[in-house]
C-alpha cells in the first residue's frame, strides 16, 4: 500500500480505503459555465478561471445522486483543479454540503501535466493505496476514455464544456 499525496485532503480523519466512487468537480458538481469565458482566448486564462471557481452553482442533480450513493461507499473528488484552489473549494463544498472524503488536487507542481494524465496517474496512486472504484463520473470525454482503458465504468455527465 502506498501513501497518497500530502496535499490531499480527508474530509474529516483519515479512513481505511474501500469500495469509493470517483467524481469530478467542474462540470459534474460545479456548474462552471459562467467562466467558461476564460477558456475561450486562444491564451486561456487557467488563474482567473480557477480564481472564480468559488461562486459557481450546485449542479443539484448529481449532488443529490452523490448523497444517495451508498453510505459505506467513499466518495473521492477527483479534479484538475490546481493546489492553489484548495481553500476556495473546500469553502465552496461546505457551503453546498457536498458529499465527499477525500478531495484530490493537483499539487503545486503538477499544474503542467494535461489532465488525462494527471487522472491517470491519481487513479493508480489512490488503487495502489487500497480503493475499489466502481465508477466514475466525469464530464471531459478524454477522461471518460482513460477511465474505460483503465477497467474503470464511468457514467459520462454532458458539461457541454468539450464541445
């Protein structure tokens, strides 16, 4: 068993890995369409994209599938969003009281790698350390792909963002 990351974060004490779900931020939780508009300029702006993640909508509707999930099931949030945003997103998941126990950021040196990788990677990290996935959700098409090379069923949620 290897040790996960230390800029991970637990929701409350550390638990025992077992069976989890993997469940992506932006596009599946976080209605993110209002900054959209940083990614559109051929240089995309990714700070102030990240910056103003913290007033994004609940997409209620896979949060209240999220809270349905069985309860011996860990619900580990998976997502592209930079170390700097750690703060903010945590603030922004306790205040819509957002299932989860595990959030997994990139690191503050990890920012270079394209997100598929990086995912790739974590999935490995987080199976190495003893969790059973059974599904994902996810919005990113490459993602949804890498899952299903990886042996991982992953319900795709249409963010309209890849489009």
């Amino acid at each position: 068993m290897s040790d996960l990351p230390r800029h991970w974060v637990w929701r409350g004490e550390p638990q025992p890995p077992g069976e989890a779900v993997l469940v992506d931020v932006d596009g599946v939780l976080a209605d993110a369409a209002g900054r959209q508009w940083y990614l559109d300029d051929s240089r995309r702006d990714w700070l102030g994209f990240f910056a103003a993640a913290g007033e994004d909508p609940l997409l209620q509707a896979q949060a209240e599938l999220v809270r349905r999930l069985e309860s011996t099931l860990q619900v580990v949030l998976l997502t592209a969003r930079p170390f700097s945003s750690r703060e903010s997103t945590l603030s922004w998941l306790e205040s819509r009281n957002v299932r989860w126990d595990l959030l997994a950021l990139r690191g503050p040196r990890e920012t270079v790698v394209q997100a598929p990788a990086w995912k790739r990677m974590s999935l490995i990290k987080l199976r190495e350390f003893g969790f059973k996935f059974l599904f994902a959700l996810e919005d990113d098409p490459r993602i949804v792909k890498m899952y299903y090379d990886e042996d991982l069923p992953c319900v795709y949620i249409h963010s309209g963002y890849y489009e």
